[in-house]
C-alpha cells in the first residue's frame, strides 16, 4: 500500500472543494468517485459514490503526519 493515491483526477469546485474525482479505499478494495472539501487545515471530508452522491457515504479524513503512525514506508 506504500505509495498508493487515495485521491485522484480531482477538479476544483469552488474554494477548497473538489469534484468529479476517484477514490481508492485500502479498507474494502474498490474504487468510488468522490467530492472532496477542505474542512480544516487537517481534515478533508469525503463524499464517496459509486452511481449519485445521494447514495454514497460522508467519511471524515484526519491527516496523520508522517512517523507518527506504525506501519509507515
């Protein structure tokens, strides 16, 4: 998993808002769209969707600074 982009093809939306991008979940191996906004400096909240955003799922991303966290490359 080193390595591996949990975000991609993201376009900007707005301030701090993205859309129309994919997103890759390590914890059940499939891929969704996504719309993304920058909550705080350390928070991104996710819209995760596999047909319309209706249907999809709101995950809260906490950023982890690098060596802080076992398992790191």
């Amino acid at each position: 998993m080193c390595g591996l982009s949990a975000f991609w093809n993201l376009h900007p939306d707005g301030p701090n808002r993205w859309k129309d991008g994919w997103f890759y979940s390590p914890d059940d191996g499939r891929t969704n769209k996504v719309t993304a906004e920058l909550t705080s400096d350390d928070l991104v909240t996710a819209r995760v969707y596999t047909l319309l955003p209706l249907l999809g799922q709101t995950r809260a991303l906490q950023r982890v600074l690098h060596g802080t966290s076992d398992g790191w490359c």
